[in-house]
C-alpha cells in the first residue's frame, strides 16, 4: 500500500500539466495535439527551464528541486496555494515534526468550543490527521451523523463519505465533496508518506469504493478554508451551511469546522427543528443520528 501513498513528483507534474490548456495559459495552440493539457516544452518554456530539466522532474529521473524551480513551476501550472504547499513538500521532502501513528486528542477548550457553537446553533466538528473524526457537537452529529457512538475504526469522514449509504443522500452534491475528500487525503498523504493508517484507509476504500480510485489517481489536493455545503436532510429538508476552518493552538494538524446559516432563513429554520431533537434516546454504536432520531418519533 505505499505505493498508492507515496506522492511522486513526476505523478503530480504529469497530472496538473495535464489540466492546464494552452487557452488558460496564454499560449496560442498551434496544430492537433497528441496530449491533453499543455505539452512538456510549452510548461518548460513557461517556467523558464530548459526541456530536459523537466523532462528529468516528470519522468522521476531527478528527484530534486531549488525552491525557485519549484515557485516557477507553481505559477506555469496556476497552482493554488493547496497545490503549492503539496509540490513543495513531495519534491523538498522534509521529515515530519510529529510521528503520523501518534494518537490525537481534543484539549479540553476545544470540547468546550464546541459546545458553546450548539447555543448558536453552529454545528462543529474536529477533523484530524486522516480525515478522523476527533470530536463534533451535538448538531453535527445530528446534522450528519453520530460518529462518537461509532466504533474507534468507524471515526472517519473519507470512510462516511465513500463507504456509508447515508451520505450519497445527505450531500446534495455529494461528487463535489466526494472529490474534496480524495484530494485532502492526498493532501495529507504528501505529509505523511509513510503512515500505516493511512495506508489502511486509502487501501479500504479502493477495494470498496471505484469512485475513490477514480479520484484518488487524479492526484488533485485541497484544503479547506471556507465555503458552503448544501444538505438534503431526510428529516428536515434542503439546508445549505457556510462554513469556517479553524486550527487549535495546541495541534496544527487539527481543523475546526465551524458551520452558519443566515439569520431568519430556511436553513437555520431547518437546524432549530434539528436541535429539538437532543433528547432522543440513545442506539447501539454506529447508527447515524438520522436513524436515531427516526426511531425515536421526532
């Protein structure tokens, strides 16, 4: 499985040459075209090297960069600053500061943040290394599921996103936040080249879901910032969120996800409906709070 983890530089050039078009880079096309996107000699010229410089870079003949390559690089493909900071890091290849195998855990502030975002109805939760579920509050967990009564292994938004039933009916545009999903795992694979769980969880969801390989071999990356994310809600309806990333001081390598709806509006009409439902009974672990709350009448 570190084959399928191991982000190569050659890959990852291939790939973003590959979605860049000669029209989006100012270059005038010029006869039939063998290959998608831009040809070698166009993105060398581009970003000021000589052809076989990069030829070496794509075909993995030369396994380093300068930082200044490497910017010129990043501004012939019009990277985004998610794909930048991922080109940087697979080509300089600088060791970790924190083992990837170190268990992660909420301070006790951030459990306490979560819970005051419930008096507001903002629905939170905290997404670790791998896409793991750290923690949520209460409206999160209505709102998409319950992942603190799943089991440990279950915690995952990628493993929810892909593998659960559920999920291609909540997200209105669930391609759209199945190919975000892909691409911040690859974001993380570039951090984290050699971490055995992640390693287990790509190779899990290439044997169950042909979607993820799909995706997985575009070799996109992403993080998110901010943005909205649309719902379709089995108990409440059409709800769309805006939502906010948030990094604790004490783990970098954990994100707040901080969700609002406009005052007044349908949606936060919608998640006021969701919060009556606080006081349904408990169900074994791995039931999402949709079922719980079916079950319990509300």
């Amino acid at each position: 499985m570190a084959d399928q983890l191991e982000p190569s530089l050659a890959d990852f050039l291939r790939a973003a040459r590959g979605r860049l078009t000669p029209e989006t880079a100012g270059i005038s096309d010029t006869g039939r075209r063998r290959v998608n996107g831009l040809r070698r000699e166009e993105l060398a010229m581009l970003a000021g090297v000589s052809v076989d410089y990069y030829t070496r870079l794509e075909q993995g003949r030369s396994k380093s960069a300068s930082l200044e390559v490497l910017d010129a690089l990043a501004d012939a493909l019009q990277l985004d600053d998610s794909e930048r900071s991922h080109l940087h890091t697979i080509a300089r290849r600088e060791p970790a500061r924190r083992r990837a195998d170190r268990p992660q855990r909420l301070h006790e502030s951030t459990r306490e943040l979560l819970v005051t975002f419930d008096a507001a109805l903002q629905p939170a939760f905290v997404l670790g290394r791998r896409l793991d579920v750290l923690g949520h509050n209460r409206l999160a967990g209505l709102l998409v599921a319950d992942f603190e009564n799943m089991p440990a292994a279950q915690r995952n938004q990628a493993r929810f996103v892909f593998l659960d039933p559920h999920a291609r009916d909540l997200y209105a545009d669930w391609g759209g936040v199945a190919a975000d999903t892909a691409a911040m795992l690859r974001m993380d694979a570039g951090k984290h080249p050699d971490d055995p769980k992640l390693g287990a969880l790509v190779g899990e969801l290439s044997i169950h879901s042909p979607e993820f390989v799909k995706l997985w071999a575009r070799n996109r990356v992403h993080e998110r910032s901010v943005g909205t994310k649309r719902y379709h809600h089995p108990l409440v309806g059409d709800l769309t969120v805006a939502y906010q990333a948030l990094t604790p001081g004490d783990d970098p390598e954990q994100t707040i996800f901080v969700y609002r709806t406009e005052p007044r509006s349908a949606s936060r009409h919608a998640l006021q409906l969701l919060s009556g439902i606080a006081d349904a009974p408990a169900t074994p672990a791995g039931t999402t709070a949709v079922s719980r709350a079916a079950e319990s009448g509300t």
